[in-house]
C-alpha cells in the first residue's frame, strides 16, 4: 500500500532542507576550529608563552629565582664577557658542522646503496633505522662504555694481544668533542637515510633509464641527475640536523658531561648548568634565547633559499 506526501509534509520538508544545509555548512565551519583549539592554546601558553617568559627574564637579574625588574642588556654583556660561552659556541661550531656534514654524507650514501633493490632489504632497514628509535641518553651511555680506555673498545683490544692500540679520545681534551660526533652521526644516520630513500624512490625511473640508454654510468646518472633532485629533501634534512645539533643537551651529558674540563661544552649545557645548578637563570635565559637566535638564523635564510627556489622552478 502506496503512501503519498500531503502537499504540507512536502512544504515542512523543502523548509527543513535550508536549515539543515546551514546547520551542516556551521558544523564544518567551526568543528575543525574546536577540535585543534586546546592544541592551539597549549602551544601559545606552553611553547610561546614560555619563550617569551624566558626573553623577558634574560632582561632581568634573575638568579636563584625569577625577578621581573628590567635590567636592560645586562645578562648578555655578562654571557658576552663569559669566556666558556665562546667555548660553548665554538664546540657547538666543530660539533655542528662535523655532525651535519658526516651525517649528510653517511645518510646519502646508505639510501644509494638501498636504492639498488638489494636482498634483505626491509631488515637492513630497520637495522638502520633502529638507533633513532633509542633517546639520546641510551645512546651517549652506550658509546661511553664503548669509549673508555679502561672497559671498552681499548681495553678489549689490549686483551686480544694489541698492546700498542689506544683510543682514548673520551678523556683526551682535544678529542673529546669528536666522541660526541660519532654518536650522534651513528644515532642520526638511519633516518637521514630514511629521508633521503623515500626522495630517491620517488624519481621518474624513465629518466634514469633514457641516461642509461644514453651511455651515462650509474655514478654519473646519480651526482648529475637523481641527486640534484633532491634538493628539497636536502632542505628538510638540514633543517632538522641544525636543530638536533643547536640543542644537543642529552647526549653531551650522557656521553661526555662537558667535559674534560669544557672541551666538550655546548650552549645547552652551559645554559643548564648556569640556570639551575649556578643559580645564575638571568644568564642561562640569556644563552637560551641565543641559541633560539642562532635557529632562527638558520631557518630563516634556509627557507627564503628553498622558496625562492621553488617560486624559480
């Protein structure tokens, strides 16, 4: 049995759909705004609200505990004047470029290599990427047992007949900072590779394969074609290197302490320890907001670089 719509249900009906239509377009308007405003609010109080609290401390007399009276640029004449401040940074200079460099180099050439669709792959990389899934604090431990003269890669060899090996760069003051180097770059390398496969993997095969009927060798088809297409990929790994390598904390502690002495010393750690063991925090907020200068100094030519690039392409 058949039910036709009275000519009222068919007027409330073509009467509701505006509404409903105006009801769904308000819900897609303003739902997404509602899901990410507590993110959104944490990241101003918790992110930027703290960045600008530890700005406005740098201008202050803070020592023990925080004090809110203007001091102008009192605290970094002082950090200026610190002579471990221009150890830190020229450490930070050694570390970060050395780190960045190798870690660049060791990344690119182990996706090349797993770009050749190689057997085993899918386990190779995961053994590569394994040590980015370990913190900082795992790793500057391990490498500290490995590197001590009197347990570690050295005293193994000395058991094993080789008297004459030494590798003492963990308490060498010269050499100490080159510790650090190695783990991170052994840390860091895996997801370098991982950044710079996905890159690779997304290269038009008939453009290598057009250079190879063409005669061109495989190295050759690499350093002239595949690896300057990558140059975005380049772009996002040296963002993320500048910044692992400007806020290296953990690692540094772990590892080396700083020490021997400060020949290993970073701005991280002198930050920490001016602002919460030294009792002196209007002068670690003011080696805080350098190296969020120095980022920034970084980021910025960075990106004006890759945009401008791109607006080119």
């Amino acid at each position: 049995m058949s039910h036709s719509s009275s000519p009222a249900e068919v007027r409330a009906l073509a009467d509701a759909a505006p509404a409903a239509a105006s009801r769904q377009r308000l819900a897609d308007r303003w739902l997404p705004r509602l899901v990410l405003s507590p993110t959104i609010v944490m990241s101003l109080v918790f992110v930027y609200g703290f960045i600008a609290w530890t700005a406005w401390l740098s201008f202050t007399e803070s020592r023990l505990m925080p004090r809110y009276d203007w001091a102008g640029l009192t605290q970094y004449l002082a950090l200026f004047d610190n002579e471990r401040w221009w150890t830190a940074v020229a450490n930070l200079g050694l570390f970060g470029g050395l780190f960045i460099l190798c870690t660049l180099v060791v990344g690119l050439l182990l996706a090349v290599l797993l770009d050749q669709k190689i057997r085993a792959e899918g386990a190779l990389r995961a053994v590569y990427l394994y040590p980015m899934a370990l913190s900082f604090i795992v790793t500057g431990t391990a490498w500290k047992w490995m590197l001590n003269p009197d347990m570690g890669l050295q005293k193994v060899l000395n058991d094993w007949g080789f008297a004459n090996f030494t590798f003492d760069w963990l308490v060498d003051p010269d050499r100490a900072i080159y510790t650090v180097v190695i783990a991170g770059v052994w840390q860091s390398s895996g997801f370098v590779m991982a950044l710079f496969l996905a890159g690779l993997r997304g290269v038009d095969d008939s453009i290598i394969k057009a250079a190879q009927v063409d005669g061109a060798s495989l190295p050759t088809i690499y350093r002239r074609i595949v690896i300057p297409s990558l140059r975005p990929v380049f772009f996002s790994v040296l963002l993320i290197l500048s910044h692992i390598a400007i806020k290296s904390f953990d690692l540094v502690m772990a590892l080396t302490g700083g020490g021997p002495g400060t020949s290993s010393d970073v701005p991280a750690v002198f930050m920490y320890q001016f602002a919460f063991t030294r009792g002196q925090l209007g002068l670690g907020a003011a080696s805080a907001m350098m190296m969020l200068m120095t980022i920034v100094a970084v980021l910025v030519p960075l990106m004006y670089l890759e945009t401008r690039s791109a607006k080119r392409g």
